[in-house]
C-alpha cells in the first residue's frame, strides 16, 4: 500500500446483502471470528453488514472479537410508520457501529436519489454510527465518458451538513462492475478516488486527506491486493466473495 493509504487505517467491509438464514449465518460469523483471533493481526478494521435479522444474533459471536457490525441501510427517520423499514438507532440497539447508504442497489432497485442519501447519512450520524455513503457511476456513465462529473455529483449531494472523515466513509462503486467479474483498471480507480476526495473539499473546504475512501465491485482474494495497492484506496467493500469466510479472510490479508 502507498504511504498515503497507509497513513489512514484500512478499512474492510463484508456486506452480505439478502443472504443469510440463522444457522449459516452464525457458522460463517463464527469461521470469520476465528480467523481474526487465530492469526496475525492485520492492519486494517473489519466490519460485517450481515442482513438485519441476525445482527443481535452476531453481536454475540463478534463479542471481544475486534470485528463491528454495520447494517445494510436505514431509514431517515428514528421511528414512525414506516412498515418494514429499521432506523439508525434501532442498527446501534442491535450492536452496529456502522450503516451502509446510498448503495447502488437501493439508488437503482428502490429510486433512491442523493436527497434521501444525505438524509439516510444525516439519520446515522444522529444516532453515532458512521455512514457508509456509496457512490459510482452506471456503465452508460463511463461509455459516454461521464463517469468522473457523476461521482462528483453523487459526492456533492449525498453527504449531509456534519459530515466529517471521523463519522463518514465513501465507497466508491463502479454500478457496472458489482457481481459482474470486472473491475475498472488501477489508473480508473486512482481517478475515481480522486474525484471522490476533490468532491469532499469542495463539499466541505477541507478534510478530504483524512477521508477514508474504499473500492467496492467484484473484490475478491484474487484481485484484493492489486486493489489495496492503488494509490487512495483505503479499503474494499466486498460483496459475494464475503459469503465465505475464508475468502473474505484471504482479502483481508491483503492488508497485513
């Protein structure tokens, strides 16, 4: 890793997505647990976005283990009538420290723009947990060359008033890159990132040094190190390859 990224801690997050019934869910968090505490410590934090139904569930297995909990999303409001939605504080009842919004999934499968994101962050920062905003453009974006000017957008109108690299982290990931096996090259990546830090000074005159920016779409122990090696990326969000703890644990490696 470049001595930028390393001046801020790597940070690795497993989002399991909708997958995960109890029983797996627990065995797999028990396998991830005892990697961490049987090896070499890595120079890196972990945290693990398991679906909503087993965060309680979890918490216990990743008691003392120095893995954190995170949920997938949350509502903008704390409570109210809203059927089938979980609020911030509801995720740090469960034991989260962190959320993830703004994910592609939700801004494409539930129309979700970056209003509702930079209320979503706002809500998870009100409750203390640290919002995981995401970001990236769709494959439309890169072909007509508009992939920079849009993640510069989505950085500008999903962070809310108070954001700071204390409470906030930015993923950046390519839409057309998640659970396709393509990944953008080193140079798209640095460029992304950048993007994404001259988004944040803009946004908030300052800081953007200290902001931990991570690279998420088809990670996997085979392309991990490669990734981590990129000038300002500080970290991956992993999605299927986080189904496995042991190949979760190997892109964790890749930090030691």
């Amino acid at each position: 890793m470049t001595p930028a990224s390393r001046s801020r801690r790597p940070l690795l997050i497993a989002n399991w997505k909708m997958n995960g019934l109890h029983a797996d869910g627990i065995e797999r968090a028990r396998a991830l647990a005892a990697h961490v505490g049987g090896a070499e410590a890595i120079d890196g934090d972990i945290v693990v976005c398991p679906p909503a139904t087993l965060l309680f569930a979890l918490r216990a297995v990743f008691a003392g283990s120095g893995v954190a909990l995170g949920g997938q999303d949350c509502h903008a409001q704390a409570e109210g009538a809203h059927t089938g939605d979980v609020s911030a504080p509801m995720l740090s009842d469960a034991g989260c420290s962190h959320v993830i919004v703004g994910h592609s999934e939700r801004r494409a499968g539930h129309g979700e723009g970056d209003e509702q994101v930079a209320a979503k962050a706002a809500a998870a920062h009100a409750a203390g947990l640290t919002a995981i905003v995401c970001v990236g453009e769709s494959a439309a974006d890169r072909d007509a060359g508009h992939a920079l000017t849009v993640i510069g957008r989505q950085v500008g109108g999903s962070l809310p008033e108070g954001a700071a690299p204390a409470n906030t982290v930015v993923a950046y990931e390519p839409v057309w890159a998640i659970g396709t096996g393509r990944t953008p090259g080193p140079a798209d990546i640095e460029a992304a990132h950048r993007q994404v830090r001259a988004g944040w000074e803009r946004r908030f005159s300052g800081g953007g040094d200290a902001l931990r920016v991570l690279y998420g779409g088809s990670v996997s122990a085979r392309n991990a190190g490669e990734i981590l090696a990129v000038p300002g990326v500080d970290g991956v969000l992993v999605g299927g390859a986080s189904l496995s703890a042991d190949a979760f644990w190997q892109i964790c490696q890749a930090c030691r």
